[in-house]
C-alpha cells in the first residue's frame, strides 16, 4: 500500500499544467502582474489632489450623499481614507504585492526554465519592470517622498521572494526600497533592449522600461540619469499625436467610438505600453461618470477643477486641444444637474469598458528630460525649451514657441515644465499626486458646500496609512500617522 500510495502522489493532475517554459510564466506575468486593477482600487488617488473638487449638486440627497460619502475621506485628507461604515476600503496596498509577487515567481525560475535565450531575457526584463514599478507607486503612496526623506526612514515592506510565512513584514528603509527599483529597472532596460522590436504595446518593452528609468530618476533627482535614459528613448524615434486639428469635444451622454479616445493605443502613435482598465462598479472613478455610468446613483460628486486656488480646467490656455479633447464640456441645458461648471475626463472612452485606461507614453519622456535639463548643475535652458515647443506643438493650434526670454529665471522655467505635466499627464496613473509630493508638498485646499479644509504644506498627509486590514494582519507594519483634519 505505501509503496502505490507514494506512486500515487508522483503523478501530477491530468487537469494541471506544470509551468517549466519560459511560455508559461510570461502568461503568468501577464495574466497576473500586469496592473489591470491599477485604476480600479486606486481612483481615489486622484480625488486628493487639486485636480477634483467637489460639485454641490443638493449634497445631502440621498443618492448625492452616498457617492460623496464613499469617497469624503480620501477627499478630505481624513486620519484614515476607509469609511467606518466600510463603503470603501483601500485595495490597492493590497494589489500592488499581488502584481509584484508573480515577478517574484518568474526571477526565482528563469534560469532553469525551458526556452530560447532571447524569451528568457525578454521575460526576465519584464518581471524587473513589473517590480520596479510596483515598488515605486507604493513608495509614492505609502512613504515619504525620496527627495524629502532621510535614507534611514522607513518606506514599505520589501518582498522579493514567493516564500509564504504566517508572519508579519517589517519596513524597509527609503534606501533598500529606492534602490531595488533602481537596479531592477536598470536590468529591465539591459534586457529588454535585446529584444526590442519584437514587443507589442500590450507587453512591458524596451521603450516603456527607458520611460520608467527616467521617472525614477527624476523623482531621485539623479538628473544625469535622467538624460541618459531620455536620450537612449529619443534614438528610438518617438512620435507625439498631433491633436491641434481636433475641435469636435467628446460626448459624456453616449458611447460614440473607442477609436476617437486619446489613449486608444490604436490611434495613438505615441502609446508605449497600455495597461490597467476602466470600470463603472460603484464609486469607482466616480467623479469621471455621469448619472447612467453610476449603478444606482443619480449624480456625480465630483469634477475637474474649476475656479478657486489651483485650478486644473482654468491652466489651458487659449487653442489648447487637450482642454477640449481630453475633457466633455458643461452642459449648461437649463434644469439639468449637469448646469453647473462641470467636465469630465476622457482621455479613455469609458463606455467600452473592457479597453485599457491607463498608458504610458512618449509624452512623459519629453516632460522628465525637460525638467532634467533645467534643473542639473550646469542647465541646458534651450534644449529645455526645444523639448517643451516639440510636445506643445502638438497640443496647441497655431502654437508659438516658447523662448528664454518668456521666462525671468530658472526657477521659472522649472515652476514652467510643472505646470506642463498637470496639464498634460492629469488623470493618467497618479501622476499629480506623485508631482505634488516631490515639488515642495504645497499647501491644497479642498470644499464641501460652505466648508473648507486644508492640507497644510508638507502635510503629515502626505502620505497614505496603510489599509486597515493590512495594520490588523500585521501588527509589525508601523503605521503613518497622519493629523485630524477639521473645517478651517
């Protein structure tokens, strides 16, 4: 009996794959690690940032109260962003390490698995990527901002193997944390090079890992490097999506065609690598759907801002395509809750909802070399200002270009090419929210009917508290404690 009992347990399941190729574990890559929930479980991301605010459309009504309430703490820069009532849970802590553990998977293997050299090294640069940029949106979120942080803090906890264990990670420093993404991304550029031309837009790729290596890079202010990767990026020839001819503003109130969504890779020379997706589940991007998008709620809470301090819709200036583009104008039809200053993101066409929403793009690269060269030792203000008219030229109908003496100093140009990037990259990824962080953490308020509530400079705020879940599973996960935040 032991010795058939023991052939038994040798035999493998007819209905199991055992993963051995390389094949198998791109497909797990991809099916698992690829930030399809990256906008899901993060929308609310954005609604901290100066982009949104809050639309009075009768708040308290019952529907209106309840959309508002789902997303009030994140808004509000509350002590913790989860509703007590449990509307609403912070999942993307949580998504993160899921995405991050498969590369884990395919870095522990990739040297015993079956295929060709090239696959192998193709896969193995995809999974540096994957955790590389893994690590850093929870390092951007859930820590303090690299450039305002001591080496010594504590960031995240940092997971770079699939060994499972009933205890409870401890933080690792600014310095462990920062510096995996940057040998990790540095290998994805090695080894995604060796393959470049024969990945999709829908697959991690050479140009998208060169994108990623600036943005480290920057947010490092390691400028040098940032020119370094930015230049490799250049001699791959990007394009930019001239938009100045479009005058026609999408609809909000029917599905019109994908085809006509900025970030519609198909259409978009200028995509590099498209991922993550839209959904109407309720609450979620709640702020970019009118009343038929939202399950059972009868209005939206919030918009892009218009008016007071900071506002997003009032930085385009006049001919600026993306103003109209990118966004659904208000709808000023008498009677209609939609009466009041409001417009709403679409860069993605939200009606096809099984298209990707989130994309990274030639355009960032133009941005993070720009700031690059205006803001190293020795600044290079007019290959600055070449790279800014190259991507403006493209937005802006009957452009004129900007020169030195548009600006006083230095300064002003960098205070310049931050403005450039909310206006170009809003409500892609978490880019405002990262940018506020590293720039100084201004001072932003936010309103709610006759109230108002600040987030004070360099704010506490600032950074996120891990999930509730996550501080109950694992007592050993020091929590960011952040201020009790009252109506001024």
């Amino acid at each position: 009996f032991g010795s058939s009992c023991s052939k038994f347990l040798e035999q493998s399941s007819q209905d199991l794959i055992r993963p051995v190729t390389v094949e198998h574990y791109k497909e797990l890559l991809q099916g698992e690690a690829y930030f399809k929930d990256f906008y899901k479980n993060g929308w609310f991301v954005d609604v901290m940032t100066d982009n949104i605010q809050a639309m009075d459309l009768g708040y308290p009504t019952t529907n209106v109260n309840f959309n508002y309430e789902f997303a009030k703490y994140a808004y509000l820069w509350g002590e913790d962003l989860e509703a007590p009532t449990g509307t609403f849970t912070d999942k993307l802590f949580q998504t993160l390490y899921k995405n991050i553990l498969p590369a884990n998977a395919c870095l522990e293997v990739i040297d015993e698995l079956e295929g060709k050299e090239a696959e192998r090294n193709a896969l193995k640069g995809q999974a540096y990527f994957t955790r590389a940029y893994g690590y850093f949106v929870l390092a951007n979120l859930y820590s303090q901002s690299y450039n305002e942080a001591n080496e010594n803090d504590l960031c995240v906890p940092l997971i770079l193997n699939t060994i499972p264990t009933l205890k409870g990670y401890n933080r690792a420093s600014v310095k462990e944390v920062w510096g995996q993404i940057t040998s990790d991304i540095a290998e994805a550029v090695t080894l995604l090079q060796k393959d470049h031309g024969n990945q999709s837009v829908y697959e991690i790729n050479y140009r998208a890992a060169l994108l990623l290596a600036t943005r480290v890079f920057l947010f490092k202010e390691d400028y040098e490097k940032v020119i370094f990767y930015g230049e490799k990026f250049m001699q791959t020839n990007p394009s930019l999506k001239d938009i100045t001819g479009i005058t026609v503003s999408p609809s909000r109130n029917g599905p019109g065609s994908v085809a006509k969504a900025f970030l519609f890779a198909g259409t978009n020379e200028e995509v590099l690598f498209t991922f993550s997706r839209m959904t109407n589940a309720t609450g979620e991007g709640s702020y970019q759907y009118y009343s038929s998008e939202m399950v059972g709620l009868a209005e939206v809470c919030f918009t892009p801002s218009v008016g007071g301090t900071s506002p997003l819709m009032d930085s385009y200036g006049t001919g600026d395509r993306r103003k109209t583009h990118w966004f659904a104008q208000p709808d000023g039809s008498v009677g209609s809750i939609f009466s009041q200053p409001y417009y709403t993101p679409m860069k993605v066409n939200f009606y096809d909802l099984c298209r990707t929403s989130q994309s990274m793009r030639s355009a960032e690269v133009f941005l993070n070399l720009a700031e690059a060269h205006a803001r190293k030792s020795s600044p290079e203000v007019e290959r600055s200002l070449y790279l800014l008219n190259q991507l403006r030229q493209k937005r802006i109908a009957n452009y004129t270009n900007l020169t030195s003496g548009d600006f006083t100093n230095n300064e002003s140009l960098v205070r310049f090419v931050w403005e450039e990037r909310r206006r170009e990259l809003c409500f892609e990824e978490f880019h405002r929210w990262w940018d506020l962080r590293r720039i100084g953490q201004p001072e932003l308020e936010h309103h709610v009917l006759d109230k108002t509530y600040e987030l004070k400079k360099k704010d506490p705020a600032y950074i996120l508290n891990f999930p509730r879940d996550e501080r109950e599973f694992n007592p050993q996960l020091i929590p960011n404690n952040r201020p009790t935040r009252n109506a001024k």
